[in-house]
C-alpha cells in the first residue's frame, strides 16, 4: 500500500528546502589552528582551564585514534572527511568570560531569539506557568555561552553547568563517571570526541531528588569548517530522577560539517532518566549538497537496580546520521526504551537504531521505531538486542515499522537479536496486527478499524513521552507524532 | 577498529594444499576454478567479522581440513548405500551419491521417469557439456565463500533436466561411508522447464564419530509456471561440519517451495539464495532446525523479489536443547522495480534449557513504495501456560514438552505437499524428541 496523502503532505512540509533554521550569525570567533595534533589537544585544554588528567586522557585518547579505522559498516556513503581541514575549536569573542547574560554578545541572543530558545530567565517565569519551566544550557561551536536556572537548580542540590566547568569544580565526578559508559577506545568517533571534545552538559541529580524542572541543551553550529565535539555527561543517583532535552540546528553551507557527540547516561539503584532528542542539524540541499555529518554515541548505563533510561528521538536533520542510542541494563529489574521517528528526505541518510543489552536478572526493553524516507533518501534501522547467560527473565518487545514515499528511496531494517538464556522473551515485529491481541481486540470491540486501532496503540508509546517535550523544542515532533504510517512496510 | 591483517590458520594453509594436489585431477575447466580457489584465498576462511559470517565463525569452526574423498570402489559404494536410508519410505527414483561421488550403477539410465534426463557432472565437465554454461553463479552466491570452495573443488554431481509434469519424486540421496573422515563438494543443477513440475528429495546422512566435511550446492532454475517442491534432510552424523547452498533461479507464475530440516552434523550451514524473475510467482522457503549438545546451526537465506507482484514466505523454526546455538540470519530485497511485493519473513526459537543460545537477524532492505514485507523474530521457552494445560490433563512433563515441539516444528513441516515425505519428517522429528528423553 503506498503512503497516505495526509502523512506525504506532511513529510513534504519538513523537506530539505524547508529549513528554517538556516541562518548565520556575524560574530567574532575565536578558533584553534586548522586541523588535529597534539598541539591543537593541549590548545583546547589550555582554554577550558583544565587539570593535568584531563589533558592526559585527551592525549591518550588521540594516540589510541591515531591507530583507528573509520567505520565503513552503516549504510551510508560519503566522501572522506579530511580530518585536518577542520577547526576543532572555534568560540566567540568573550574577553573576559561573561558573568551574566548581559555581557553575552547580543548577536548570539538574537541568535537564540530567532530559534525559540529562551534564555533569559525571566522572561520565561513571566510568560510560562512554572511547571513548564526549562533550563537551557546554551552551546554555541565549541562553547557553552549561557546556563540558566542554574542557581534555583542548586538549591534542589542539582549541579547542571557546562561540562568545562564541570571538570574545574568537581573533578572527582567526573573522573569517576566519564568514560565509564562510553570508554575512551570505543569507537573511531568516541575517541575522537575523546581527544577533542570542546564542551555539553553535565548534570548530577543527588539521591532522592526529583529535578525539579526540565534540563536542556541547546546546540547550535554556526562558524564554518567547524566541527562541534559535545559531551554529555548525566548521572542520576539512587531513586533520583531526572528529564532532559536536546535540541540542534545549524546554518546552511555548502560544506559538510562534522559533528561527532558522545552523551553517557548513568541510572543508578531506582533513579530513572528520560533523554529526548529534536535533531535538525541541517539537512544539506535537495542535491545533496553540504549539511552535517551526525556522528553520535550515546548509551545509557542502567547500572542501579529498578533503574530506568528511556531515549526518545525525533530525527529530521543531518545530512548522515549514524547514531544509536543504547541502553545497558546491568541492574537487576532494569528498564531501557527507546522511541524514535526518524523522517528522512532530499538525499539524506540515516542509519539509525539502538541497542539493548541485558545484563542483569528481570530486565525489559520496549523498541519503537519509525523510519519514514521520502525523496533520494535512505533510511535504516539497525538494532540489537541481546540477553547474556545471567539475564534471567530477560524480556523485550521490538516493533520497527518504516514506510517510503516514492520510490526513489529506501527503507531497511537490520535487526539482531541474540539471546544466551532460555528464559528470556525476546519479540521483534513489524507486521503491527500482532502488538498485543488483547488492546487491538478491546480498541477494535469499541469500534475502531484494524488500522486505527493499530495506530492508536503504537502512537500510545510514543506520544507518552513526545508530548513531554517542550513547544518551542519540538512543534515538528508534534506534527510528526501524527503522521499515519498506513501504508508502512515493516 | 585497528587494521589487522589475519595469519593464515592451519585450514587456510591446508585447504591451499589441498588444492595444488587435487587441481590437476579434477575434471573440466582448470581456469575457473583456479579463478574460484583464488577469489577464495584472497580472504580467507570467513570470521566474525565479516557481516555475512558473524554467528557462524568458520576460521575458528574449522580447524583441520579432512582429505578430500577419492572415488569409492563398486563395493564401498554398494556397502555404504546398503544402510539405513532417509525418505525409505518414499517411492522415489534414487540418484545416489557416495562420498560426493555418483554411484552410476545405481541408476537405471534406460528407465528414468518420462520427463527427466540426468548428465552425471563428471562426465559433462570433462567433455563440456553445453548445459555447464547454465552453472553460472547467482546474485549473492558468487561472492560467497562457500560458494567459491564448493567452485574450487566440485569433484562430482549431476545435471537433471525435467520437461512436464514428473509425478515420481527425485531423491539426491547423499551418503559418506563409514569409517575416516572426509571432505567432499558436491554441485547439482536442476533445471525445470516451463510449465514442468518436479519433487526433489535431498538427504544427506552420514556415520557418528568422523569429522566429514561435505560442501554440497544445488543451483535450480526454474523456469514459467512451474511447480519445484524440494524437501531436504540434514542426517549427517555427529562430528560432520556440513556446509551447503541452495541457489534458485524462479521463473513467473511459479510455485517453488523448499524446506530444510536439520536433525545432524555438529556445525552447518545451509545457506539459501532465491532471485525471483518474474511475476506472480510464490516462493516458500522454510526450515525445521533440531539442536543439541553443542551442535551450531545456522540458516542463512537471502531472496531478492525481482519483478511485480510476487510473494513470499520464510518460516524458521529452531529448536535448542542444552548449550547448542542457532542462527538465523534472513534478508528480503525489494529493489525498485517490485512493487506490489508481499514478503513475510519469521524466525522462531525455543530454547529448552540453560545454556542454549539463538542469534537472528531478520533483515529487510526496500527501494520499492508498495509493498508488504514483514519480518518477524521471537526466542524464548516453551510457554509455561500450554506446559501447564497439558501436564493437568496428565501428561508427564517430557511429553509435554515433545508434543508441544511437535507442534512447533510442525507448523514449518506441514508445508511439504509429499505426504510421504512429510511423514518421513515428522518421524524424524519423533526419533529426535525420543532421543532427548
């Protein structure tokens, strides 16, 4: 069955040609010399004022690059990166550092203005009710150039600050946590964000602490032939919990710009995170000329017992996209979900997914994906599920449907499931009649057609967690949260 | 990932020599299978890290290479057909095999059923038969390693052309003699007719306790309108690393079903590659895998839906007893061209104890805007629930349990339209849950 006209309109409205967040901002910046080496490393440790085991780690990090391959596995084809045609340090002017929002240049506020991201406290008290609120840490290139609420956040014992400056005031946090999601030898791309990562969010929710408002951080690319090396770093402590939103976008070029993050989730005993993603780095033109290379690693630790991680991903941007959030259930009890809609058009390609590994006793994951290519695009989910010999009553529920409008692109599905215990339950479907008899049985008595009912059920997961995310992030992801997948080909 | 190059490993090295010794005494085209043998050698023995061998690592699996089976004299060959025999109770004509070579006697060739011409292949590769020019790889098989080594060292098979509607079945009757281990490479090309029909029994058995290697390839094309039921049994004994290939070419508004049931061998691999040229044809292609101890078994199929309107179905059945593993690892394509594609792709496990293991890899890769492909994966352990029912109607747990494997199995054998052959089937599956209580 081919796409509806409705769910095509609407795929159409988020085209290539539609970006709105195309725009550059005139400001002074301040970059490192072209290209990587040592000397770069010791450069961009040297402005965030960091101690001397920072700049060993990085160090250690570029050796251990030096010796690694590009990944050549997803699905994706793009011309060689040039890694040394490539600033890995570009900020703005700000000499010195400002104190408050005030000394900000006001060209980046305009700048945070035009793409809804409010950033001035104030402001937002007045116009929102409180439960609403959002801290936004704002990055820009290589730098983080405001925090907000981070005061009312401390008083709630919760630290939320650039992860720079994270690394000056509580070093012993984060030697003890980073790198331990996401080691250093990961990846060619995480050790890459290893050696040169600029700066991210650090949050730490002390035990029993409901945060209490949203955290978030805003990304934006705006100097040319940069690359952006955010870091991530959130930890929730036993029975804490905590919620926390990405946003990104970027100018239009011609170039391609680089952008490989690495984000570390650590869920320990009862403490639950929620991570949302609105990525709409830009797309590159309808010929596929220039827009970011999104090379990310994320992955949750649920290292706690009864601890909870939850990703959820609207994927509209990046001319590449290579990411897969994952999910390692090591606490017994332990919960991992993952959402995702992932809308691919022009000639965009995504290769996308995640993985949930259960490790401990009693584990459950839930896999929700969409993909949606339109245009010259390609669209793959790649995911893995696995349960090692201790995962005992393991359990997980995949359901991964895609659909393509036109027939110029392609959907693809690469799923690995592998399981070492007897006892674990592992399902993976894409034909939707089959999401739980009983709900469509029960949608279907009160008058719902199959495919309503179907619709109804699989957006229930999604649109639980989607319709938490903030308007001014997200009014794509409302949208897309609609958009019928009739027509969809598992 | 660091750049590493591979040392040789003893097999590697030894399948290299065993291909200078046997290069000279093979029959047909030296050239191509040199050809073959490098394109081999160029990589090696394929390992986990090669995306198509990642579950079944025969760098680490095969260890030493057995030597390669000469021909078996008249009484060996008569000795080794005159055991216990697969499908014995399907009347069928016999096209025998031992240890990969055609036992000529063995076939009445002034009698074959109407429709059916048979070339032994040792004979057409040595004077150039002209259907040889029909053997050429397919899509996916050419680059496969299997493949190639089954190319590089093919020592014998046969070449069967069906013409009309053939209503005895043909069994490909395949048996290693007992006594030292061999390797063996076996190629069979089937090639049906339009508007022919054809059933093809394969089974291959072999003795408990010699580590046999065959490597068996069976390439059908099938041409329009045509009916291919082909049924094959795993019987290898229980040291065997079997690994073998079907490779299909499908004609329009056919009907080509085929299932391979594994109940042997310590390792296999049966690797399947279907390419469906034209329209409104039905594919099924099923499997009934049947592990335990520490035997490894991996289903590998790839079907490429080519042309309008075509359907298929892939149903996987696995059952996993003690510490054995399965693998299955299916992929639909859908190129462009094939809309109105319906694929439904399913692989099934039960693990029935600790220890066991299931690796699935249902894969989907579609260019085409109106389809249907769906895929399915699920592993777990017997439903505690059906256990239950059936044990308060008095049933002892083991029997239980078998009858519930049954029924699991079933669902993948009740596909074979032979009823005899299907009967053959399930008795097999009966001996195996038999064994295991």
């Amino acid at each position: 069955m081919p796409a509806v006209q409705e769910t095509i309109d609407q795929v159409r409205s988020i085209d290539v040609d539609q970006y709105k967040y195309g725009f550059e901002t005139e400001v002074e910046m301040e970059k490192s010399p072209k290209g990587l080496s040592e000397d770069v490393i010791r450069f961009i440790s040297a402005k965030k004022g960091e101690p001397e085991w920072m700049l060993q780690w990085r160090l250690d990090a570029y050796k251990r690059w030096l010796t690694m391959k590009e990944p050549n596995w997803a699905r994706v084809s793009y011309d060689k990166i040039d890694y040394n045609d490539i600033y890995y340090y570009a900020a703005p002017k700000m000499n010195p550092a400002p104190k408050s929002l005030d000394e900000v240049d006001p060209e980046i506020l305009k700048t945070y203005e035009k793409l809804g991201i409010p950033l001035r406290e104030q402001e937002i008290l007045a116009g929102v009710e409180p439960q609403n609120r959002v801290a936004v840490d704002a990055v820009f290139d290589s730098v983080s150039v405001a925090t907000t609420f981070k005061e009312e956040l401390k008083k709630a014992g919760v630290i939320f600050m650039p992860i720079s400056e994270a690394i000056r005031e509580y070093p012993d946090l984060v030697k003890q946590y980073l790198g331990s999601v996401v080691p250093v030898t990961d990846n060619f791309f995480a050790t890459l964000n290893s050696a040169v990562f600029t700066d991210g969010s650090f949050v730490y929710i002390p035990p029993g602490v409901r945060c209490p408002m949203e955290l978030s951080t805003y990304f934006r690319i705006n100097e040319k032939n940069t690359g952006q090396f955010e870091r991530t770093l959130i930890i929730a402590d036993k029975g804490s919990y905590v919620s926390y939103l990405e946003g990104c976008t970027a100018p239009k070029r011609d170039e391609n710009q680089l952008h490989a993050a690495v984000v570390e989730l650590i869920a320990l005993d009862d403490a639950e995170i929620k991570y949302s993603t609105v990525q709409n780095w830009y797309p590159g033109d309808a010929e596929g000329r220039g827009g970011i290379y999104n090379f990310v690693t994320k992955r949750g630790d649920c290292r706690g017992k009864n601890s909870v991680i939850t990703w959820t991903q609207v994927e509209t941007g990046s001319a590449i996209t290579w990411k897969y959030p994952s999910c390692i259930l090591r606490g017994d009890n332990s919960r991992g979900e993952f959402y995702s809609i992932a809308v691919s058009n022009g000639m965009q390609q995504v290769d996308s997914g995640t993985k949930m590994i259960h490790l401990g006793k009693n584990t459950t994951s839930r896999i929700i994906s969409k993909g949606i290519a339109a245009g010259k695009s390609e669209n793959t989910y790649r995911g893995l599920v696995s349960a090692h010999r201790k995962a005992t009553g393991a359990r997980n529920f995949t359901n991964c449907d895609s659909l393509l409008i036109g027939n110029q692109c392609g959907a693809h599905t690469v799923p690995y499931i592998e399981s070492k215990n007897a006892t674990a339950v592992f399902e993976h479907e894409a034909t939707t009649s089959k999401i739980s008899e009983d709900q469509m049985f029960y949608c279907q008595q009160r008058g719902l057609s199959e495919e309503e009912a179907t619709a109804l059920i699989v957006n229930g997961f999604v649109k639980d967690v989607l319709q938490q995310l903030p308007m001014e992030f997200a009014v794509e992801a409302q949208k897309l949260i609609s958009i019928s997948l009739e027509g969809s080909v598992g | 990932m660091a750049d590493v190059t591979l040392m040789k490993t003893p097999a590697e090295t030894a399948l290299v020599q065993a291909f200078e010794n046997a290069r000279t005494m093979l029959p047909g085209n030296a050239e191509s299978r040199a050809q073959a043998f490098e394109q081999f050698n160029a990589r090696g023995l394929p390992h986990r890290r090669v995306e198509e061998f990642k579950y079944t690592d025969l760098r680490a699996l095969l260890r030493e290479v057995a030597p390669f089976a000469g021909v078996p004299t008249a009484e060996e060959a008569k000795a080794a057909l005159g055991g216990s025999k697969a499908f014995a109770n399907v009347a069928a004509l016999q096209v025998p095999f031992v240890n990969g070579h055609f036992v000529r006697e063995a076939v009445d060739f002034a009698n074959l059923p109407e429709g059916i011409e048979i070339v032994p292949l040792r004979e057409a590769l040595a004077s150039g038969h002209e259907w040889l020019a029909k053997l050429s790889p397919v899509p996916w098989a050419s680059d496969n390693p299997v493949y190639q080594l089954n190319t590089s060292f093919m020592a014998d098979g046969v070449m069967i052309r069906v013409a009309g509607s053939v209503e005895t079945p043909v069994h490909l009757r395949f048996v290693t003699a007992a006594g030292s281990a061999v390797a063996t490479a076996t190629r069979v090309l089937v090639v049906v007719e339009n508007d022919a029909s054809v059933t093809l029994l394969e089974s291959h058995e072999s003795g408990d306790g010699a580590n046999h290697q065959p490597n068996d390839v069976v390439e059908m094309i099938a041409g329009d309108r045509t009916n291919v039921q082909h049924v094959r049994l795993n019987a290898e004994g229980d040291k065997a690393l079997a690994l073998s290939t079907l490779a299909a070419k499908i004609g329009a508004e056919a009907n080509f079903n085929s299932i391979n049931v594994v109940a042997g061998s310590a390792t296999s691999r049966h690797q399947v590659y279907a390419i469906l040229n034209g329209e409104n044809t039905n594919l099924r292609v099923n499997g009934a895998t049947m592990l335990k101890g520490t035997q490894h078994s991996d289903s590998t199929l790839v079907v490429e839906h080519n042309a309008l309107h075509c359907e298929s179905r892939e149903l996987f059945k696995t059952v996993i007893d003690n510490e054995a593993t399965g693998v299955f690892q299916g992929k639909i394509i859908v190129p462009h061209h094939a809309q109105k594609t319906d694929g439904r792709m399913m692989s099934a496990a039960l693990l029935l104890e600790e220890g066991g293991s299931m690796n699935n890899k249902p894969e989907l890769e579609i260019f085409a805007d109106d389809v249907q492909c769906a895929h399915g994966a699920t592993c777990g352990q017997l439903d505690e629930d059906l256990l239950f029912y059936l044990m308060a109607r008095g049933l002892p747990k083991k029997e239980a349990e078998s009858l519930l494997v049954q029924a699991f199995l079933g669902e993948s054998i009740e596909f074979v339209e032979n009823e005899d052959a299907r009967e053959a089937l399930v008795a097999t599956v009966e001996g195996w849950l038999k064994a295991r209580s």
